[in-house]
C-alpha cells in the first residue's frame, strides 16, 4: 500500500519547486482545503437539516440561492478572511467584491474568486455539486485594499485553480500551474489524500456534455457538430452540474459544450469563477478550451465579475475537430477575399 500522502504535505512539498516561494500561496491552498472539509460536512448531511431548498433569494446572475449555496458562500469568506493570505474575494452569490482587511498588519498577496456551490440546483436529488475556486496574485498597491481590477484579470493570469466535488467521495483537484493532483477526503482521518497523481487528460474519448435538450437553440453549426458526436457513437453524458461533467471528461476524455442559445446569447456559464479556473486545470492536464467562437478561454478579456461565456473544453483532439467544424460550416477564420 502506498504511503499516505495528504494536501497539506503535498503543497508544502510542491512550495519546494518554486524557490521564490514565501509560503502565502501555500497558507492559502490549506485555507481553501479547510473550508472543503466545512462545507462537505454539511453537503453530506443537507437532508437531514433544514438547509435544503431554495432561500428566497437570488444571485447576482439571477439564478435561484440554494440555502446550502449560502452556507458555503459563508464558510469560504470565513476561512478565506482569516487566512491572512487573502485580500478580498469574488463569489457567484455576490454582486461585487469583498475586501478584507489586513490581519497582523500583513498585506496580502492573492485574491480569490469562487462559485462556493455550482450545479446546487441538484442538491436536493442528491446529485453531485461542486466548489470552483481560482486565484490570482494581485495587480493593486498590496499597501491598500485589493481592488475590482485584480479580479477582472484573464484567466491566463491565474496562479493557481482548482474544484472540490462532493460527490460519491469528496475531491480536491487544483493546479499551481505545474500538473494537476487530485486529493479524496478520507473522513476516517478528515485529511484530502493523494489518490489522482498529475492527471493527464485522454487526447479523445467517447464522450460529449451538453444539454441536449436546447439543441433547437443552439446555431446550426453547433447543431450539425452535435449530430456528428452522435453518429460517431459517442456517449452523451451531462447531469447540469459542470464540475461533475468536467470531472469525468478529466479522467476519461471527451468534449464538455455549452454553446450560445436565445436566452443566453453570451453563454450562460460565468467566466471568471466557473469557466476560466476549469479551463486552468484543462489545459494544465493537456486538454483544451475554446469559446464555441473559437477563442482561447484563457485570453478572453474580462470586464465584468459575472459575465459569461460561451464553452467548448476536454480532450484536446476533440476540440480541435470541434473547431474545424465550424470553422468550416460557420465561415469562421475564412481567408477574406
Ligand atoms: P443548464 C449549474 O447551474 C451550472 O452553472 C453548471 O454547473 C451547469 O453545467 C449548468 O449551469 C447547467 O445549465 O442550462 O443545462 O441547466
């Protein structure tokens, strides 16, 4: 049997590769596994108190809140506040950023944005949801409170990212920028363990995600791509929870697709706590991540904490046919005459 190896030793190890490294980033990642570990014990128990359901309340995108969404939103400012290593975050469920001040009179290096429940609309089925999390060092005087303009930084910029999925066990998957690890809680020892080392994604797979049910409304280029998965036989899997969807396509390959519709003619997935730290760990795994307007997630510009975008990601040899197909059937990239 393999020698345990858990989050905290891993990531006090991996500080070792980067000689520059005065251990916030390190502090922060531990903060971020703590607040896993609050929130899982609470989404592993939800039936059985009375945060199931809907809270009344929307978020800044206008989704419904989940009463489980507000208690991890809660718990993850809290342990993020009191790290010391974070100046502020951004959260799905809140329109604009939150500072935090100093603790100990030590300025703070990084910011995070997160999604604190994303697919939580299946929590009260039983489904798996997720936590998303990305940070970024930031872009402000560290001698004053973090600002909007470190958060609306591109994804390319991130320095670290990753996602907690609670599902038939609870995993902690995240980048430094140096390959993707994935840690499953033990509850026996409530330590995240080693179990998925530098995870590679499978250049194709059989795989393809989309809600198959807005075909109709999707643009006849993302149709006809949707048709050739089907008459290649590939396995159409997608539960409405992107953290899941992205997590099997990870380990098992395929494409992930939410292209534009009428009623979300940018995308309805967010780009900065959803699209760009999942683009981040797809392509540090080797994969890749387009919008279905076939440009580099990572390089989109982002101009607002909760705008969206469109989203194509997975095996890099699925996306790159995804790509010549509408390129070829939408007149995309077309050499002008
Ligand atoms: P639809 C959950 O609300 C979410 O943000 C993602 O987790 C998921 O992939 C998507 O929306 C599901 O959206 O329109 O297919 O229900």
């Amino acid at each position: 049997m393999n020698r345990i190896i858990t989050l905290d030793e891993f990531i006090i190890r991996r500080q070792k590769d980067f000689p520059f490294a005065s251990g916030e980033l390190t502090g922060l990642l531990r903060d971020i596994g703590v607040a896993a570990k609050i929130v899982n014990r609470e989404v592993n128990k939800a039936g059985l108190l009375n945060i199931l359901g809907t809270a009344e309340v929307e978020n800044a995108s206008g989704d419904a809140v989940q009463k489980l969404d507000l208690y991890a939103n809660e718990k993850l400012i809290e342990c993020l506040k009191n790290s010391g290593e974070c100046a502020g975050v951004a959260s799905e469920e809140i329109e604009e950023i939150i500072t935090f001040p100093t603790v100990n009179d030590k300025p703070s290096k990084y910011v995070v944005v997160f999604d604190p429940l994303d697919g939580s609309s299946n929590i009260d089925v039983n489904v798996s949801v997720g936590t998303i999390f990305g940070i970024y060092r930031r872009i402000s005087d560290t001698a004053d409170s973090c600002t909007l303009a470190d958060f609306l930084q591109k994804g390319s910029q991130l320095v670290a990212a990753g996602y907690v999925l609670y599902g038939t066990s609870t995993l902690l998957v995240y980048s430094t920028g140096r390959g993707v690890n994935a840690f499953t809680l033990d509850p026996t020892i409530g330590e995240f363990c080693l179990s998925h080392r530098d995870i590679q994604i499978p250049q194709r797979g059989n795989y393809y995600s989309v809600n198959q049910g807005y075909y109709l409304k999707f643009d006849v280029d993302m149709r006809r791509y949707i048709d050739q998965c089907s008459d290649m036989n590939l396995r159409l899997r997608y539960i409405g929870s992107m953290v899941s969807d992205i997590h099997r396509i990870l380990l098992q390959g395929g494409i992930f697709l939410y292209p534009n519709t009428r009623k979300y003619p940018q995308g309805k997935l967010r780009l900065v706590y959803e699209c760009n730290p999942l683009s981040f760990i797809v392509e540090q795994a080797g994969g890749k991540a387009i919008t279905t307007q076939l440009e580099r997630v990572l390089d989109l510009e982002v101009h607002d904490l909760h705008q969206r975008a469109t989203i194509a990601m997975g095996s890099p040899e699925m996306v790159d046919e995804m790509k010549a197909f509408v390129e070829k059937y939408s007149g995309i990239n077309l050499p002008k005459d």
